[in-house]
C-alpha cells in the first residue's frame, strides 16, 4: 500500500502501534488523528508526504524515522518525538558503534579541517545539540568517557 488514505485510522482509540509498509509514500489528511493510544509509528525511507493533520490530537506519539528521510524532518519541524532507526549513537561519529576516544580525535581532526564529517554522523558528533560541531562537541565526549555527569544523552541512540 503506497497510500495511506485520509482519515484511515481517525479516531482509532486502540491503536498503539504502526510499521507502515515498506513502500508507503503518503499518509493521508487526519489518517492517524485522535488515536489517544498510538505510541508508535515506524516509517521506512520511501514515505515522502505526510499531511499536516494526520497526527493531530496523538499526544504520545513517537516516529521512529531514518536520518535526514522526509518523515525525520516532518517530526522535526512539527516537534514530535522520534529515534533514529538507523541506531547511531549520540557522539559516535566515526560509526563504530561505541563512544570512545577516536570519536574525540575524528571531531577533532574535523574542527581542524584534516577530516570531514557528513550525514549522520555530523548529525551525531553535536552532542551538546546546539546545531554545530565544535571543541565544546569533544569536551563533551572526553567527559562522558571520564564518568562526569553531563547533561547529554551521549552513548545513547539519537532521539528527540
């Protein structure tokens, strides 16, 4: 099903979850509004319209989105809640799936333009979330491996 037509689900008081179809592309005006239960929606990369209304009134809803798709810039500018599906996490930009000392060197190398970093994993080396990779980015780092208590969910899979 590439459509997910209007008002498909409205005020469905007992859906709590959706994986949406791996080809879906659009889902429809108020297809998931007023579902007071829904917590989760899983969308795969080819979803690339979503109408304004089809979350209204689902005030737990969480998108569980791919980096940089359409369904994780929808959530952003509409502030909803999602996790990368991708499973990256906050400070591991060299993707090897820990946080660790060569993700302060790679922001570093970065910040002195001997690398760059791009996608995901630019996205994932702003761990103070202020929407730029700086020193303040590695310090962060340096003190979640050092066990300060920081206010950053480093170490964790990147959500909003």
């Amino acid at each position: 099903m590439k459509d997910i037509p209007e008002q498909c689900f409205y005020s469905c008081s007992s859906l709590q979850e959706v994986i949406l179809p791996i080809n879906a592309e659009t889902i429809g005006t108020r297809a998931f509004a007023d579902c007071p239960s829904l917590y989760d929606v899983y969308f795969p990369r080819s979803v690339n319209t979503i109408s304004s209304s089809a979350f209204n009134n689902t005030p737990f809803v969480c998108f569980h989105v791919y980096y940089d798709s359409y369904a994780h810039q929808f959530a952003i500018e509409n502030r909803i809640s999602y996790t990368l599906r991708d499973g990256v996490k906050l400070g591991d930009v060299n993707g090897d799936g820990s946080v660790n000392i060569n993700d302060v060197t790679t922001i570093q190398r970065t910040l002195a333009e001997l690398e760059s970093l791009e996608g995901i994993y630019l996205y994932a080396a702003d761990t103070n979330r202020d929407t730029m990779v700086n020193i303040s980015d590695a310090t962060a780092v340096q003190m979640f491996l050092a066990e300060y208590d920081i206010p950053y969910s480093i170490g964790q899979v990147l959500t909003r």
